[in-house]
C-alpha cells in the first residue's frame, strides 16, 4: 500500500513537472523562433549541386551500354512496354514530372546521353558511387541509393523509350 502511495506521488510529481516543462517550452519557444531566424539565415547552409535539372553530356556511363543512337521516330509499341516495367519496378520512388525519392525522367535526353541513361538503370549502383554524374545525384538525393534491380538492356532500352514520351 504504501509503495503505491509513493507511486502514485512520483507520477503526480512527474505530471506536475511535464506541465510546468510545457509552460517553460511555449515561452521558450517564442523566442527561439525570433533567434533562429536572426541566427542561422538558409544561404548559410552548405547547398549540394542539384545536378538532376542541369544538362551534362559529358559522360556516358558506366555499364554495358557504350554507344546509342536513337531514331527520330518513337517506337509507340517498345514505349508501352517500357511504360510496364517502370509502373511495376520504379515508380516507387520516380514521378515522371516532379522530383520523388529519385528524380523526375522527363526530358531526361534533354540532360544526359542515352547511354548514360541506359546504364544508370541497368547499373546504378556503380554509376552512384563511380561516375562524375551519378555522384552529384547521390548527394542531391540524400545519398538514398537507386537499387539495382536487375533490368535486362532490353526492358532497360524499353524504358527509355517510354521516357521519350513524357
Ligand atoms: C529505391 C528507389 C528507386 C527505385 C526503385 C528506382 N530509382 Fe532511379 N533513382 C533513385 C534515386 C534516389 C536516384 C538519384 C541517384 C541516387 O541517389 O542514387 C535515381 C536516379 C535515376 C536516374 C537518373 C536521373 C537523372 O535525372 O539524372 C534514372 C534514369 C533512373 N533513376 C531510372 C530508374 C528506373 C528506370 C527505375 C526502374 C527500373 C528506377 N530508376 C528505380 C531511386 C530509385
């Protein structure tokens, strides 16, 4: 009985203390906001090179695919194909036209080389740590690394593709 009683003070005790900690914090958190405004301004803060919206067509890749050239015309059937297997294997973290967990495809050819683009999503995590580019994305993305998920150059050349339609 008594070991309760003292229980139930030390809770009393400690409710009492998260309160008044509460009170203390609402105030306290009035001026900190002020002073982190005054304090720490955004430019301070170190920026990574946001590579993904910037055009580099200085490196190819590293990866099976060492030389691509595109038709003009879009071949609407390989298009669709490729439309399948990003639904199924990458849109988890790709959104065609806004930055996701990765970046967004759309004119992506405008940016990089095709074989450059082959190769990252046949081989992103040697691209990620070894190619000039692939490097900057890994920093501009939280250093969240694309996995590899084994896209045969086929299903890969498909998803190209489709990417040449958004
Ligand atoms: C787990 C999340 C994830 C999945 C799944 C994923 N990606 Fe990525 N992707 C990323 C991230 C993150 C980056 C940026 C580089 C990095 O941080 O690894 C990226 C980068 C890329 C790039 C370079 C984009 C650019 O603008 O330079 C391409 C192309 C790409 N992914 C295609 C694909 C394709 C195609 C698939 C499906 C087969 C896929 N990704 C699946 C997360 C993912």
């Amino acid at each position: 009985m008594k070991i309760t009683m003292r229980v139930g003070l030390l809770v009393m005790a400690s409710l009492l203390f998260a309160c008044g900690g509460k009170e203390q914090k609402k105030k306290g958190g009035f001026s900190y906001e002020k002073k982190a405004k005054k304090e720490v301004p955004q430019e301070a803060k170190p920026k990574v090179e946001a590579i993904s919206t910037k055009a580099d067509f200085s490196s190819k890749g590293i990866g099976p695919v060492k030389d691509l050239k595109l038709p003009d015309a879009i071949d609407k059937d390989l298009a669709a194909k490729g439309e399948e297997t990003y639904k199924k294997l990458c849109a988890a973290c790709h959104k065609a036209e806004q930055k996701f967990i990765g970046p967004a495809p759309k004119g992506i050819l405008e940016r990089r080389t095709p074989e450059w683009v082959m190769n990252m999503i046949m081989n992103p995590e040697v691209m990620i740590k070894e190619d000039p580019i692939g490097k900057k994305l890994l920093a501009e993305f939280n250093n969240i690394p694309m996995t590899n998920q084994n896209v045969s150059e086929e299903d890969a050349r498909a998803v190209l593709e489709y990417f040449r339609t958004l």
